[in-house]
C-alpha cells in the first residue's frame, strides 16, 4: 500500500528563514559582536512584509493592464486621494502614479533626505521637526510641483523612530 501526502505550502515563510539563516551566517563571518546583530536581525524581520511585497511585484507584471490597474487603486488610491493634488486626477493618471510606488525600508535613526520626493508612511514611526508621523501621513506633497517658488525650500529633518513593527502584533514600509 502507498500513501500519497499532498500539501499546499505557503513558501514565504520558508523563504524568510532562509534569508535569516544567510544573515546570521554573514554577521558570523563578518565577526560582527554579538551585541550588534539582534538590529539587523529586527531589520530583517521588518522588512518581510517589503519583500514579500517585491516578490507579489513580479506576479503583479504577469497580470493584464486592467488587472493591474484594479489592485494599484485599492491598494494605494485611498491614501493618495487624501493627497490634494490627486483628489482631481484620472483612474488612469492614479494608476501609472501608483506604478511607480517604490518601497523603501529603512532602520531606527537613518534620514529621509530626497526632498521633491513623495514619501507614504505605510508603517513605523518617523519625527519630522519633533512631531511623531504615524502610518498614512504623507510628506513631500510639492514633489511634482513644477514651480520652484511654490516647493518648500528645505526638506525637514526625518528620522525613522522603529522598524514599522507595531508594538502588539510585531511583523512595511
């Protein structure tokens, strides 16, 4: 008698342990202190979600233009409709804008310094100018802005203040 098993596999959680096990094997080769490594560790457990979302990217090209135009509006279009200058504009403009959404993960402490750039806060903290920004603020909205008199003519100090993992769930942005 043989017996077949037959299971369906989620393989993202497969893929994060082994993008842990090749980081912890890098810090050990680059003999970084023990003390160190748990911040790259956390960095790595934070940015599951962005690569995980990287990795939907390449199956989101598989899909016809209609298909992908249907998620970009759900997934981006609320937040980037509270953003005046897209209030007005068409599906299709939203669209292409919401196409060029690249993520950016970044660690405790580092600065955002792109002005003229848009930047979604999906998760984490950031401090602009001593105030805390939570998930969907927004910064940069004179980014398209053509008219160099009506661009704010310094970008604020941001520093990120977590990894993006909240404090009761844990595990973008």
């Amino acid at each position: 008698m043989f017996l077949s098993l037959v299971s369906v596999v989620d393989e993202e959680p497969w893929a994060h342990a082994r993008r842990m096990d090749t980081l912890n094997a890098m810090l050990a080769r680059a003999k970084v202190p023990q003390a160190n490594r748990a911040s790259h560790r956390l960095f790595l457990i934070s940015s599951r979600d962005a690569l995980y979302r990287a990795h939907q990217r390449e199956v989101f090209e598989l899909l016809s233009p209609c298909q992908q135009a249907e998620i970009v509006t759900y997934q981006y279009g609320p937040i980037l409709r509270r953003i005046t200058y897209f209030r007005e504009v068409s599906p299709a403009f939203l669209v292409d804008v919401c196409r060029a959404i690249q993520p950016l993960m970044m660690a405790p402490g580092e600065v955002l310094d792109r002005p003229h750039t848009l930047y979604v806060v999906d998760k984490g903290l950031l401090v602009v100018e001593g105030r805390v920004v939570r998930q969907g603020a927004f910064l940069g909205v004179d980014f398209m802005l053509a008219n160099d008199e009506l661009r704010a003519h310094s970008f604020p100090t941001v520093r990120t203040r977590s990894h993006g993992v909240p404090p009761s769930k844990g595990g973008r942005a």
